[in-house]
C-alpha cells in the first residue's frame, strides 16, 4: 500500500518485470519469518539452558532417564526422524509460500488497509480450513479425504507432512514438493496479472472487481 501511495511499484514495474518483485517480496518474508523462529528457539535453548543450572543435578538426571523411557516407547515415524524433520521443514516452507503468495497478491489489489483487512478475513477462514482438513484426513489416511487433502495444493503441505509419519514412501514427498511449488509460481503469476489489470489502470483491485462484478 506504501509503494502504490509513493509510486515506487511504477518505479519497480517499469524497471524489473513484475514477476520478480512479487517473488522478491515473498522470499523476504519467508526470510524475516525463518529468522524469527530461529531466534525465539535460540532463546528458549538459552532459557532452558539457564533453568538447567538451577536445578539439582539429581533431579535432572532422573528427568534424563524418564526422557529416555519415554522416547523408547514413542513409535518413529514410518520415514525415520532426519527425514521426518528434513521434509517437515520443507513443507512448512511451502505452506509459507502458498499461503503468502495469497495474501501478497490480497494486498497487491487493495488500495488501503482498511480494504486489505476486508480481503484477509476470508483469507484466514480459508487457512484455518485447510489446516482442519489436513487433521481430519490425518486420522483417515487411506480415505479419499486424505487423497484430497493431499492434492489440494493449499492443504498438502500440511497433508503430505502427516502423511510422512504413517507412510515409507519416499519418492511422493518429492513430487508434493514440485506440485507445491508449481501452485506457489501460478499464484503469484496471476497476482501479478490482477495487479496488473487493476492497480497499474488506475484503480485498486478491490475497485476494479466490485466495478466488474457490477
């Protein structure tokens, strides 16, 4: 909203193709994002490590032992943990994409906040729908609910990473990553062209659909 007020995106759009700038913005905040997870969690090591030192060692090592017991009886993941963890951060990256390659092309066709926050709404009603759908077919996974949810490409990552715990396959979780990937690219190419169609007309997106709709 900055940048269409000040018109530096006329300034980017006549100097980079659009496609870029978009990509760019989303890849800084998955940036920002992977950056502020890291620091909460070196800060809650540091934490936890400084609650350690005042504990009596003898409680911590019967902890450690209980810890242990507890870690025997859990059951591993069907693709064994470095995996599990490997392709659960992966998806995790790409449910990040897809769904903030969605709400960057939301904010590419609003022209203030105030319409920004009227888009988002539905937005996050749709993400906490994915997110509900992904745990119904995790408790299903040989249903075609649990097929669905992992084609869908908004629910997949989240599918595919449950799907990682019961299943050996190795192979698929390649082929989500591409498909994943694939919806991540489409969905920023059609921000684009609506960004495009809307903003760079002279009307905010919001605008130009309510006047199309009309």
């Amino acid at each position: 909203a900055e940048e269409k007020g000040n018109k530096v995106i006329e300034i980017l759009a006549a100097a980079v193709p659009l496609e870029s700038v978009f990509l760019g913005k989303l890849l800084g905040m998955l940036g920002v994002a992977v950056l502020f997870i890291a620091f909460w969690m070196i800060v809650a090591m540091g934490g936890g490590l400084v609650a350690a030192t005042q504990v009596d060692p003898a409680a911590i090592a019967a902890a450690g032992k209980a810890g242990k017991a507890a870690a025997t009886l859990a059951s591993m993941p069907a693709t064994g943990w470095p995996f599990f963890i490997g392709i659960g951060f992966a998806y995790f990256i790409l449910s990040f994409l897809l769904l903030g390659a969605v709400f960057l092309g939301v904010g590419a066709q609003a022209g203030s906040v105030r319409e920004i926050q009227m888009l988002s709404l539905p937005i996050t009603i749709f993400q906490v729908g994915m997110f509900s759908l992904s745990a119904a077919a995790a408790s299903a996974p040989d249903s075609g609910l649990a097929r669905f949810a992992q084609a869908f490409p908004f629910s997949s990552p989240f599918a595919m990473a449950a799907r990682a715990a019961t299943d050996d396959a190795v192979g698929v979780h390649l082929l989500a990553l591409g498909w994943q990937a694939v919806w991540v690219a489409l969905t920023v190419f059609l921000s684009v062209r609506l960004f495009r169609a809307g903003v760079l007309s002279g009307r905010s997106g919001f605008q130009f659909w309510k006047r199309k709709k009309v």
